[in-house]
C-alpha cells in the first residue's frame, strides 16, 4: 500500500430507493480502509446492486457518503467516476468494439485521477491490464463475439485499467469457470493491495467470498444483517435469519467450509 492511507470509504444514514420505494433506509458502515477487499453478500432483492449503485453516484442517495474528505454525494458524476469506478452485473452484449478498444475507450471515457496519459500509455496501459487479466489473445476480437465469461473478463478489464481509488464488482465471477474464478480474486486482492485500492464486490458464493475477502458485509431487507472478519459475519444462525436455509460452517486454513444442508421451510429470500 503505497497511497491514500487516510481515505476510508465512510457511508453514514444512507438511504437509497427507486420512485416512492425505499430500499436502502438509514444504513451505516464501519469505515472501509484503503487496501481492503469487501464483500457484499445476502439473497436476491436483499438491496446489493443499489447499494453499489449509489456509491457509484448512479443512484440518489440520503445520508453521508465520503471518500476521505471528500463528499462524493456533492461531486458531479465525472469527478466522481474519477475515484469509483462500477462494474455492473449484466454487461451490453452489442458493442462495435474490440476489446482493446473497450479497454482504451473506458480510460478515455473516464480519464484516471492523475496527469494526463499519451496515447502510447493508454495503449500500454490497456494491453498491461488486459494480460494481467489474462486475456491477451482476445485484444482483437469484437466484444459481441465473446462468450458470457469472456465478456465478464473484458468488462474486468475496462473498470481495472482507471485504477479507481474504489472499484465497485456487482457479481464479477458469475459466468466464469473455475480457473478465472480464482484468478480475477488472486487479481483483485493484489491489486487491492498494491495500488491501496478499496474493492467492494457483490458475490453469491460465500466460500470464495470468505477466502479472498478482509471483510464481509452480510444485506438483508435493505440493512446490514452482519460484518466483520469472514468468520464472524458467516455464521450459522446469519445463514438461517439471511438465506433460510440451515448451514454449517468450519474453519479451514483457506477460509470456511460451509454446507448448506438444508432449506428451512419459511422462504422470503426473493420477497
Ligand atoms: N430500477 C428499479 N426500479 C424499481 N425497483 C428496483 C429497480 N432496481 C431494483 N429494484 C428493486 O430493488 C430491490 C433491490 O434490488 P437489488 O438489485 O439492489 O437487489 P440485489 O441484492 O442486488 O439482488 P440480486 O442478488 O438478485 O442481484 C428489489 O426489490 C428490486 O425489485
């Protein structure tokens, strides 16, 4: 960690919703420290995606929400696109792009927090980024001819190369295999660490959510239902109250081995 040591993530009182619907109401976090890997885990419709959303700017937002000293909720979109950057869970599928133009457009698009680059270092730059997440031998290939994962990588690429003091994952690894499962973790953890970057990721899978994360934020209905260390926020009695189903959850030295042995009869995860 090199940088920014003192710019906590800080949401206090946040409200969050859609038209007359308040889905977010009142929520307040700990401080989320530069260098650490966050995951926002809890059922369908719990409020993950709005969450990120709003500390994306994308979404209006009640309360207090700042970077350091800064108010991101005063900052006009561009600025803050400069300091949080979003990957949203579905991608567009029809885009006249490779993807190296993908990854060179999102850093021109939204220009990183720093001097300005030439074009030689956006393009050394993008094809830095596009190798680390391991995908080089689609630099030239249309963005609407990759498959589901490879597209989920490229978009990876695109939110990576602005090297956000925030970068916001909604489901990063849902389409992909085991292989870049584990390597987009291994990827993100590093460069959390290396560039002091805060990474805040919605996951479903809370064995891979438990091994690379410093810290897990379990939602609920809107409100945060657990946090802290993985073997604090998953537990047992969370797995009931949150996902309704009955669990069991050990220590290993790679994170939690967690079973889910059975649902419990009374469903509202998806209401
Ligand atoms: N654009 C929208 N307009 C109105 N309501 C919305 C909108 N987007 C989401 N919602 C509602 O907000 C609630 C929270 O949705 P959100 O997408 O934040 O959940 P999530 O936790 O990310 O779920 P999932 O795990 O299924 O992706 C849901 O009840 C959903 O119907």
């Amino acid at each position: 960690m090199t940088q920014n040591m003192t710019e906590d993530l800080r949401l206090s009182d946040l409200s969050v919703g859609y038209a007359k619907r308040r889905i977010i109401d009142g929520l307040s976090l700990a401080p989320i420290a530069p260098g650490s890997v966050v995951s926002l885990i809890g059922p369908n419709a719990a409020g993950k995606t709005t969450l990120l959303r709003a500390i994306a700017g994308l979404l209006p937002a009640g309360g207090a929400l700042t970077l350091g000293e800064r108010d991101l909720r005063a900052m006009v979109l561009a600025d803050h696109a400069r300091l949080v950057t979003y990957m949203p869970q579905n991608l567009p599928e029809r885009v006249a792009l490779t993807v190296l133009e993908g990854v060179v457009g999102a850093l021109r698009a939204s220009p990183i927090d720093g001097p300005p680059l030439s074009d030689e270092e956006l393009l050394e730059r993008a094809l830095g980024v596009i190798e680390r997440v391991g995908i080089t031998p689609l630099a030239m290939t249309g963005l609407d001819r990759l498959s589901g994962g490879q597209r989920q990588l490229a978009s990876l690429a695109q939110a990576l190369v602005r090297s956000p003091r925030v970068l916001l994952l909604d489901e990063p690894i849902s389409a992909l295999d085991l292989h870049y499962q584990l390597r987009v973790m291994k990827l993100v953890h590093a460069l959390a660490r290396e560039r002091g970057m805060i990474v805040l990721m919605v996951l479903h899978d809370l064995s891979i959510a438990a091994r690379w994360s410093d810290r897990i934020i379990v939602l609920s209905k809107g409100r945060v239902a657990a946090d802290g260390a993985p073997a604090e926020a998953i537990t047992a009695p969370v797995l009931a109250e949150v996902y309704n189903v009955v669990g069991q959850v050990e220590a290993e030295e790679s994170g939690l081995r967690i079973t889910i042995k059975d649902i419990l009869p009374h469903d509202t995860a998806a209401s």
